[in-house]
C-alpha cells in the first residue's frame, strides 16, 4: 500500500491515479491532517506493509527502520 505524506503535492497524487496506481494520502483518506511524525509511525505498523513517500527530512532517521514498512524520501530539486 502506498501512502503518502500530506506535504506530498496534489500534481503528484493525480499523476498516480492518471497512471491507476492506487495511494492513500494522509489528511485525505487515511490519517488526519496535521498529524505529528510521531504519530505517523504507529499508523504505518497498522497497515499491511504500507510504503511512505514523504518530503519531511525528518525521516531521515536509522531508528525509524523496521520490516513492516517501508520509508521513501524524496528529495526534489530546484531546476531553474
């Protein structure tokens, strides 16, 4: 299941159901909006197997590692 952070902008959410890739966003479908990334944790160890894109460098953190889920950081560049 991929789930993604609510710092993810709305051009990449759509450009995944363009491409019938389902995602469940935070604040939108599962979650609630302004959750702590402490809160965020427990919620990924409740699903099954659930991949989070983020944008939040915050975890960036070796102690966030587990095998229940999976931790995407996406770091995007200024082009211009």
């Amino acid at each position: 299941m991929i789930i993604l952070d609510e710092n993810v902008g709305e051009s990449q959410r759509r450009w995944l159901q363009r491409r019938r890739i389902r995602s469940r966003q935070i604040g939108v479908e599962i979650g609630r909006m302004g959750m702590n990334d402490s809160d965020i944790i427990p919620l990924l160890h409740a699903l099954d197997r659930p991949t989070l894109f983020s944008l939040d460098i915050d975890f960036y953190r070796r102690d966030l590692r587990h095998q229940a889920y999976c931790l995407v950081l996406c770091h995007i560049l200024n082009e211009g």
